[in-house]
C-alpha cells in the first residue's frame, strides 16, 4: 500500500482463474484484467494448489470440470488449508448434476458458459464486495 498526500493507493484486487481450455483462460485473463483486476491462471488443480494465494482481495473462478479434480473438490482442498477466498464456478455444462456440484462449494455465483460478461463481473464485484447491495 502507498500513501500520497492523505491518498491511499492499495494493490489490485486479483482474479485467480483456474480452467483447463487455453482459450477460456486467455479470454477470461483480457476480460478480467481489463476491469481493473490483477489475473492469475492457472490450468491444472495441482499447480494452483503449489502456488501461493493472498489471502484477502482476491477470489477463485474455478471451472467446475477439470482434469485431476472437478472444481468442487479443489475448493474443499482450498478450505482444508486454510483459503477462505469467495469463489464463482463456471462452467459449460447446465445439467442438474453439474448444478449441484458446483453449488456444494458454496459459490458467490454460478456461471454458465458461454456467459455475458456483465454476468461475470457482477459476480466479480459481488464476491470482492460481499455486503454491497447493487
């Protein structure tokens, strides 16, 4: 954090992606980043899980279906070591079954893919913002 003249300048919020298609994980890095959030990706489960995650202003977009894991069991890995960071699921699959995989991590919001991207930086917002109404 930098403070200049009673102005406090803090570090972007980050985005953490984690989806196993390159040209979600492109395409969600330009449309995150260019609203204003620093983007970290990630395509594997085992390779977010070695990394180091902050600890606030930050969230997870975890795709639901990935190889390894679905997103569901590596966000209960997540809470096990101790991440408390809201999550979004995506995903392109809109089954019941999905749906419910998906809502048992407790997410800020589910999206279906394709989604608009107001849909998803609502989400964004929601998640960084938890007890703002909009």
């Amino acid at each position: 954090m930098i403070v200049e003249k009673n102005e406090v300048i803090t570090a972007k919020p980050v985005a953490i992606v984690i989806d196993d298609d390159p040209s979600m994980l492109r395409a969600l890095r330009r449309l995150i980043s260019g609203a204003g959030f620093e983007v970290r990706t990630f395509d594997r489960p085992s390779v977010l899980l070695m990394a180091e995650l902050p600890l606030t202003d930050a969230c997870l977009v975890v795709d639901v279906h990935l190889p390894e894991m679905n997103g569901a069991e590596l966000c209960e890995k997540l809470v096990a070591c101790g991440c408390a960071l809201p999550v979004i699921m995506i995903t392109a699959h809109g089954d019941e079954e999905t749906r419910a995989l998906a809502e048992s991590a407790n997410p800020v919001a589910l999206l279906i893919k394709p989604f608009p991207r107001d849909r998803l930086l609502d989400a964004l917002d929601q998640a960084m913002h938890p007890h703002s109404r909009h």
